[in-house]
C-alpha cells in the first residue's frame, strides 16, 4: 500500500527538494524521515503466499543460531567455521533480496550531519 500525503506534506517536501524531511505522526508524537525513492533505494518486497523464499528456511536459521551460539563458546570445529560463513553469506542475500537497507540515503544523512557538526551545528 502506498499512502498519500496531505497537501502539508506535499507542500513541504517539494520546497525542502531531495533533502530528508522529518515528520511527525500526531496520534503518537513519533517522528518518521520521508526521502524520495531513488535515495532510498529499492522498496522492500513483500512476500508472496506460496512463493518459496528463495531457499532460506526456519532449519538453515536454527542451525546458523546454533553455530553462532557454540562459536561465542569457543567449540566450533574448522569445518562448521566454514559453515556458519556459508550460512552466514545465504542469510545475508536473503536479507539483501527481501529488507535491503537504504545505505545511499544514510550516507546522505550521515554527510549532511557531519556538515553540521564541522560548521558548528544547529544548538536549537
């Protein structure tokens, strides 16, 4: 579902231009940044019913966990080393595929914070 913006908003993020803009939800007070799309990246894709997920399954999880939790104890063998870093690198392009993270706009944000910090930043 895409929802629409009050014409506020519209208002607002067409004179704040490609730059993030926060907004707030007045039932909860919580605050939310809207960035355009191609800053953001890809959406994320919703799961179809029935769809396989492109191999990864609730085992291989659990036997990652289980890798992850002997190796913090320090009793993992060299060959379940290599693969809790092949499960590892499936979880990875699973989350890639599904939950991307928006890298681009973060590195935005992060420049435009640093900006600020190096001229001083806004003390309001």
């Amino acid at each position: 579902m895409i929802a629409k913006l009050s014409d506020d908003i519209a208002s607002e993020l067409e004179r704040n231009g490609d730059r993030p803009l926060a907004v707030e939800n007045p039932r909860t007070n919580k605050l939310y940044v809207l960035l355009p799309m191609d800053r953001y990246g890809r959406p994320v894709e919703t799961p179809v019913e029935g769809r396989p997920n492109d191999a990864w399954d609730e085992s291989k999880n659990a036997r990652r966990v289980e890798l992850i939790r002997r190796d913090v104890l320090g009793q993992l063998a060299n060959w379940e080393i290599e693969e809790l870093k092949e499960l590892q690198a499936e979880i990875d392009a699973h989350l890639e595929r599904v939950a991307p993270l928006p890298w681009k706009a973060l590195q935005e944000i992060h420049s435009e914070l640093l900006k600020k910090a190096l001229a001083g930043g806004d003390r309001t």
